[in-house]
C-alpha cells in the first residue's frame, strides 16, 4: 500500500499571482490542498500609527494608498468619517462629483480585476484588453485630479476642485463606450469554455459561511447574499439613483467573477444618473469649513461600498487637530479571512483562482 | 434615528441592566457579560455581521508621557465591536473596556467567525489577549517584533514626529 505524507510549499510572497507581496503556506497532500495559511503584512506600513501623528487633512493622502486601485473610494469613506464627526454637510455638486470619482474608481479596479483574473487563469489577451479601458478611466481622473491612482480628491466638506470645463462631456461618452466594452468581455472572457472549466464550481463558498466570516463585496454577494450598503444603508446621495444589485447563485469563483462584470454595468447606470443630474446642480463644492479642524471630543463609525467590500472608518477625536485613533476596516484584509477553508480539498492550481476571485489589494490587506 | 433599533435597546437594557448605552446609541457592556450578550445579539436580534473589530488605548494621564507603567496604572483599553443585521438593516456599536495592566476578554470566535482574523490584528497591534481564540498570533508585524505600536507609549526610532 501507498503511504503518503504532506508535505509544505510557500507560494509567495515573491509570486504575479498573489497581486503584491502576499504569501500563502500550502501544506498538500499530492496535488491537493490540506492547509492553505495566509501570511500577510509584508507591506505594512503602520497607516494607523502614522495617522495619529497627523492633522485630520494630512491622513487623505494615506487612504490613497491603501485601496490604490479605487483611491476614490477610499477618499470617500475617510472624509465622510470626519464630517458625522463634524456633523458637516456637504454641498450637493461636491456629493455628485464624489459619486462620479467613486463610481469612476469602482469600474477601474473592476476592470482591472477582470484582467488580471483572465491573467490569473492563463488568457494573457484579456489582461492587456482590460488596461484599454482603464487608461481611459484613469485619464479622466487625472485631468480632473491631477493624478492618475492617488487622487486625494475628496476633502473633508467637500472635493478638492470642480470638473474643468468639457470634463463631464468627456465622462460622459467614455461612460457611454463602456457596455460596448462589457460586451466583448463576456465575449472573450466570460463565455470562453477554459475560463469556465478553471472557475465554475471551484471554490465554493457557502451563503452561511459567507455571513459568518463577515465577507463582503462581490465576494459575499456571489454566494447569494443582498447586502450591499449603497442599497443596504443609502450613504451619500446614492438613495437618488435606481439601480440593482447583481448577485450570483452557486457562490463559486465564477460567480464573484461575474458579479463584478455585472456591477460594472450598474456603475455606468449610476454614472449616467450623476452626469444628467449634476448638470442641473450648481453651487459651491466645498462647505464651510475652518482652516484648523477640531472636531469636538467624540467617535464616528462610517462603512462605505468599496469596489472590494465594505470599507469602515473608525475616528476617535480628543478635541485637538491631531486624530486620537484612526482605524480602517479594510475589505480585503477580512475577505482573506476565510481563504484556508475555501482552498481546503482543492488542486494546487484552483488556489490561484480562489485568490483571485477574492480580488484582494495588498495595500488595503496589510494597511 | 431609528426606530427598530430604539426597541432593540430597549429591550437589551431590560435583559441586561448592567449596560449603559450612550446618546449615540452605543452600548458599554461589562466584559463578564460580553459572551452572553453577544450570543444574544446574534440568535435573538439577528445581528448576524460583524463588520469590525478594534481597540483604542486610553492610559492615565501619567502614562502618556511615556513613562514606565507602575501597579496602580488605572488606564483602560477599549474594544469595540460593529456589528450590523443583514435581515433587518439595523447596525449597533458596542464597546467593552479592560485594564490596561491585564487586557485579557474572551474571544468572539465562537460567536462570528468573522473576529478571527480582526481579533488577531487587535492582539497585533494593541497587545489585547482574546481568550480561547483557535490562533493568536501576530499577523501584521513579524514575529520577533516587540511591543504593540498602537499603544500610546509606544517609542520608536527615527521617523517624522
């Protein structure tokens, strides 16, 4: 009789298919995964810590590069923190050029997603096809920001700066180029027979399980779960647009891969909204807001609907110019949570399509 | 605010007369009966998401300036818990407090799976030990690091003040 005995492999944290430096220790059994043990934090840099030893202005710059793919939405969550603690409201031309850059942003990183999950899998056309279309997306950002990934466009009251002229038509036919785009994943993608066969019915994750490991973002809505806090808990203006929330079925990574196409398609149905609606808004983009901000004693909890999942600020105030505490609930940190059980039993080579389908920014992961 | 959640409340401080609940509606709990409290948050109340787990530290006064911790150091840290209902759409924060000389409270593993991996970035970084958790250990910082940075008389070197 054959005796067999596991034995360990590292992947990562030097790896393409980790998306940073990420590393998993494998423990197999053949080809099959016994154990499959996270290892991350190899790109922390101790945001949190820093964070206390700036003004509340200074930290916009370091939610930027936690999230570095959807910085817009990062921005987002960590102003709209501040302002419940400041009870600050926003002007609504602010609110609806924030909608755009989120949105914006959540499609890039979507984009991006596919393409690097067709790289992932083995289509190298689909990874270099997906960088077409965020380079348009990125272009807009940056004539509107200045920068092509770190924005740092939202401020607290308000955004940085208002649309240049002609910026919102240009928004507005590259958002209109997109579904053409959509299209031709579900083409090339979506509907090839190897792509199917590499990710459906591969990594299952229950419904339960889900739930239980506090998984969010299309990584939690593919295995069937309505919660999605844009409809959940309308924060910002997003209870003045209709849109849908797009869930799988099978909760397999095919799933989370298709989740995010068809969200992409509901961002641009939001976009269109924006767009038509801002144009009938004028007014001030930015509140009144003191030079020196103290906000008084307290805390503020806010979560947001990042491109990842939910992304939670926690600020703790002591009266002066300085935050006493900053905490970041990153999406992509809590999702790797239940990696191990999602791999367990599976092939050395459904891992890659396992992490993958997460969808995780290293980051967000190590802060 | 809202108006299912003012019934929830109420109805927990009946049940527990131990907790106090803030105006913003955040409910301190007592650390002896956290476990209890929680199971019933989730079986009860369905509250059935955890979506974060952190801490702050609060020392005494003397302490923030870095000096050494004596016997009688009356510091606190607190650890806080989000947790949301997907069913009913309602989100409570809820709060404990340890002494900062022995910060030890049980794990909420059993409870939500979720806290495993935001009880290990809290025991990481704030040194808070969650009893009967399956695998503390650090995950952020490397293994051989001492201290806990998010402490508030945490020294190091170098760097921009």
């Amino acid at each position: 009789m054959l005796r067999t005995e596991t034995y360990t492999v590292n992947f990562g944290p030097q790896h393409p298919a980790t998306h940073g430096v990420f590393r998993v220790m494998l423990n197999l059994d053949g080809e099959r995964i016994v154990k499959a043990e996270p290892v991350c934090g190899y790109l922390h840099r101790g945001v949190e810590k820093l964070a206390e030893n700036r003004t509340y202005q200074q930290v916009i710059p370091y939610t930027d590069r936690l999230d570095y793919l959807a910085a817009g939405l990062q921005n987002q969550g960590y102003v709209e923190t501040i302002e419940k603690l400041m009870e600050i409201e926003v002007p609504d031309r602010a609110e609806y050029l924030r909608i755009i850059t989120a949105e914006l942003s959540r499609i890039a990183s979507h984009v991006l997603f596919v393409g690097v999950y067709a790289l992932d899998i083995g289509a190298f056309t689909g990874f270099l096809l997906c960088f077409r279309e965020r380079e348009r997306i990125l272009d807009l950002m940056e004539e509107l920001t200045g920068s092509r990934m770190t924005y740092s466009y939202a401020r607290i009251g308000g955004v940085a700066a208002d649309a240049p002229e002609g910026w919102l038509d240009r928004v507005e036919k590259v958002v209109n180029d997109l579904p053409y785009y959509f299209d031709i994943y579900d083409d090339l993608i979506s509907g090839n027979e190897i792509f199917q066969a590499r990710t459906k019915y591969v990594g299952y994750l229950s419904a339960e399980s889900a739930v239980d490991y506090s998984l969010s973002g299309p990584t939690l809505r593919g295995s069937g779960i309505d919660y999605d806090l844009r409809k959940a808990k309308p924060y910002s203006i997003y209870d003045r647009f209709n849109f849908e929330v797009p869930l799988g079925e099978n909760g397999d990574c095919f799933d989370r891969y298709f989740c995010r196409i068809l969200e992409m398609r509901q961002s641009v149905y939001i976009l269109q909204q924006a767009i038509e609606q801002i144009r009938e808004t004028d007014g001030p983009i930015m509140a009144k807001v003191p030079k020196v901000l103290k906000p008084p004693k307290g805390e503020a909890y806010h979560e947001i609907e990042s491109s990842k999942g939910i992304l939670g600020y926690y600020v703790v105030s002591d009266g002066s110019n300085k935050p006493y505490r900053v905490h970041v609930r990153r999406p992509s940190f809590v999702n790797l949570g239940f990696l191990d059980e999602m791999c367990r039993g599976g092939l050395v080579a459904d891992l890659v399509a396992i992490l993958g389908s997460i969808d995780i920014v290293l980051g967000e992961v190590d802060c | 605010m809202d108006n299912k959640l003012d019934s929830v409340i109420k109805e927990l401080q009946e049940k527990f007369s131990e907790i106090k609940v803030s105006e913003q509606q955040v409910v301190t709990v007592p650390v002896e009966q956290l476990t209890s409290f929680m199971q019933m948050l989730k079986d009860e109340y369905y509250m059935d998401f955890l979506t974060n787990v952190t801490a702050v530290d609060y020392p005494s006064d003397k302490n923030q300036n870095g000096e050494e911790d004596d016997e009688e150091d009356k510091g606190t840290m607190e650890v806080i818990y989000n947790v949301n209902s997907i069913t009913e759409g309602y989100t409570l924060m809820v709060k404990t407090s340890v002494a900062r000389q022995n910060p030890k409270l049980p794990s909420m593993f059993s409870v939500w799976g979720g806290a495993h991996f935001q009880e290990r970035e809290v025991f990481d970084l704030l040194g808070i030990i969650f009893t009967d958790h399956p695998d503390l250990k650090r995950i952020l910082l490397d293994d051989s690091f001492k201290g806990y940075p998010l402490r508030k008389d945490f020294q190091w070197v170098g760097g921009r003040k």
